[in-house]
C-alpha cells in the first residue's frame, strides 16, 4: 500500500499548487456547465495535470473525472477526481 500512498501524494501536491495559484485570483475563468453548476479554469487544470501524472505513472488506472469524464484502464483500481470540490465557494 506505500507505493500508493506516495503516488496519491503526488497528485495532492500537484493539485495543491495548482489551486493554491487560482485561490482569490482575478480572472479564475468561471464557466457555467449544461448542469447549470460552475467550473473554473483551476478545475481543469488540475483535472489536467492529474489524468497527466496518472497516464505517466499508472496508465493501467480507470479514472473518472467530473470535468473529462471516463477513461477506462486495465487495473481493478479506479480513481475518481473532483478537483475543486465547491468551486461556487472556491
């Protein structure tokens, strides 16, 4: 299970960094989605950058994604990120 934690700490501090970057920022890029919720720019890039260090380091992952959906991997495991949750608040 150590592999995992160490991995799983990777992408919190990618996505740390990258939200940390957008918190209180100016322009944040705010969109409202078909479902009428909200999704910023700091959303999807973290959503980025996850699926990125995922495709590099576990390819074989699942992973669902609030912002870009499904992929399917060959591993039982599957991930599912939600960036920013409470971007309204964020």
């Amino acid at each position: 299970m150590t592999p995992w934690i160490s991995f799983l700490h990777k992408i919190s501090d990618a996505a740390d960094e990258i939200a940390l970057h957008y918190f209180n920022h100016k322009s944040l890029g705010v969109e409202i989605k078909d479902n009428m919720t909200p999704v910023s720019a700091g959303d999807l890039a973290i959503e980025t950058e996850i699926r990125k260090i995922i495709a590099d380091d576990h390819p074989e992952l699942s992973v669902i994604g609030e912002e870009y959906g499904e992929t399917v991997g060959d591993s039982d495991f599957k991930l599912i990120i939600d960036p920013i949750d409470g971007t309204k608040n964020f």
